[in-house]
C-alpha cells in the first residue's frame, strides 16, 4: 500500500497529496480533508490477506513502512483511518500504541482518527470481546470516529455507567470530530460542498474526462513488449469493454 517500495518517493509523494487534496484553506468548498490511510503497515499484511496480522520488527517499520504515514502527517494532514490488520498481536483499530503512543505523541498528531469501514465490530474476529468492548477498547486506544459498526453510538452510554470508559476519553473524541467540522467550515455552512449546480459542469466534464485520460495514459507499465506489442497497428481492432468504453 502506497507510491512503491521507496520509502522516500512515497513520502514526497504522500505530503504532495495531502497539500493537493487540502490546498491552504479547508474551508474552501473545492478543498478535502485529507485522511492517511490504513494506518499502519496495511500493505505488509501476511501473504496479502486482509485483517491478517502484521509481524514486523520496529527497524524494518520505522525505516521503510511508516515514513511516508509521518511524511503526510507533516504536511498537515486532517485525519487518519486505522487498518483492519493486526500489529504485534493487536487489531491497529484497538491498539493503543498506534494510536496514541506512536501517532498522537511521537508524531503530534491533532487531528481526527477514524476507524475503517467496520473495523470496530470486526475485532471481535479476532477475539478481542463483544462490541461494548472492542468499542471500549478502540476509544482507549485513541480512536475518534467509529465507522458504521455503531459501536460507540449503541454501546459507549452503559459503559460510561459501568466505568469502562471515561467521560474524558467520550470528550475528547467529540471535541476532535467537532474540530474537523469546524476547520471544514461546516458549522457556518454545512451544504457548502453539496452543490448540485456544480457537479452537473464539472463532474465527468470535458477537461475533467482529458485529465483522467492523460493520468490513466501515464500510469501505464509495459514489463515486457512481447510479439511488438507496442507501437499499436493502425490496422485491426481493439475491443473497449465496460460501463466507461464510450
């Protein structure tokens, strides 16, 4: 996961996006917040299986794997989603020292955590208790936003009440979802970037589809040019497939 197995290209590459995507003010309608994701090590999963473990010592992940994670970090990035993998044994979502030690007091990170899609319920895969207490767990750990498993919504109150959670712990994690909305301009205006108008000029527009065209040309990789595949015949045909061929 990432720009390639160059940890300093992939830094680059990564601050540049968060700067692109962001610009120099979140509240304009046309900028994104910028999420680091899957936080961490997502692309070291053993044998490319997802919510699979990561075993990996600490030189290997600080000198190759997390660079360009802190590289977006300190271009500013708004917000970071945890991956489904395990680090040492602990899902990344409930892990504390990802979460907290690593990102939020190594990397002063101030921004907002989100969980990937389910990634709080889902612990409970790996063993790790029913959903009031992976949700527990998750914000402990450091986890701001809980993304659909509704653990925090369904689960937090009663375990407020039973002392499983601090209200702290509950405060903090609002104040952090509060503040991204805040730096969005949402309060002022929360439809800003909910404008019909616009998306039917500019979604799939000419320049828009050229653009697209041009990155997609460029992207391209010809590992090897068997039978002279390339330069293209002008004679034959060449079947487009697909919802976009037109």
């Amino acid at each position: 996961e990432g720009s390639g197995e160059d940890p300093y290209l992939g830094s680059v590459l990564a601050a540049a996006m968060v700067r692109g995507y962001q610009g120099k003010d979140l509240r304009n309608p046309e900028s994104v917040m910028a999420c680091v994701k899957h936080f961490a090590l997502y692309g070291a999963a053993e044998a490319g299986r997802e919510y699979n473990t990561v075993d990996m010592s600490r030189i290997k992940m600080y000198q190759y794997y997390l660079p360009p994670y802190k590289a977006a970090i300190d271009a500013g990035a708004g917000s970071v989603m945890s991956s489904f993998n395990e680090i040492d044994g602990i899902p990344a979502t409930g892990n504390r020292w990802l979460l907290t030690d690593l990102l939020r007091s190594q990397w002063q990170f101030k921004g907002l955590v989100v969980s990937d899609y389910t990634s709080v319920s889902e612990m409970t895969a790996h063993g790790m208790g029913d959903l009031a207490t992976v949700s527990a767990l998750a914000l402990h750990a450091g986890l701001d936003m809980d993304m659909v498993s509704e653990g925090f919504l369904t689960t937090l109150k009663q375990s407020l009440r039973e002392g499983k959670v601090t209200q702290k712990e509950i405060d903090q994690a609002c104040r952090r979802v509060l503040e991204a909305k805040y730096k969005l301009g949402l309060f002022s205006d929360p439809y800003a970037r909910m404008n019909a108008e616009r998306a039917a000029k500019e979604l799939l527009s000419t320049d828009n589809r050229r653009a697209a065209r041009e990155i997609a040309a460029h992207s391209f990789v010809l590992l090897k040019n068997n039978e002279q595949l390339l330069p293209l015949k002008k004679t034959g045909t060449i079947a487009l497939v697909g919802p976009l061929a037109d």
